[in-house]
C-alpha cells in the first residue's frame, strides 16, 4: 500500500490589493459622458433661442371673403281649409 504523504508546506502568496482602478474609471467616464449630453440638451448657450424670425421678404397677403348669398324669399304661408 503506497504512503499517502499530503504536503503541508503550501504557500499562498497574494498580489497586491486592488483598488478597483478600472471600475472608477469606467464610471468617471460614464458621469462625464452625462454630464456632457445634459449640457447640451438643456444648458447649451445659443442652441434654443426662443426668438421668432421674420423672413426676410415682404410678403403682402389679400384675402377676401366670401359674398353672402342671397336670402331666399320667406315661404308664403299655406292658404287655410274652411270648416
């Protein structure tokens, strides 16, 4: 029967403790990413001017109404039986 010999002499050397660099730096670029598109959809200066423009041309518009038609002659009321 062979000897089972287990050995006791195992050693665990770890590295050095991580910091999670890459996890903050993907979510640095994620709150700059938003912080950036919030700019400009809602603080932009100049891209949501409220002023309305008139164009540059003269446009003269006539537009006339309609002749009212003619009132027909009110109905002749109808002659009455006798009784």
């Amino acid at each position: 029967m062979p000897d089972y010999d287990p050995k006791t002499d195992i050693h665990v050397t770890s590295g050095p403790p991580s910091g999670g660099g890459g996890l903050y730096f993907i979510v640095g670029a994620l709150v700059v990413a938003v912080l950036v598109g919030a700019y400009f959809m809602f603080g932009a200066p100049g891209l949501h001017n409220n002023v309305a423009r008139a164009p540059d041309r003269n446009v003269n518009v006539t537009v006339e109404q309609p002749r009212t038609p003619a009132q027909p002659a009110p109905a002749a009321p109808a002659p009455q039986r006798q009784q």
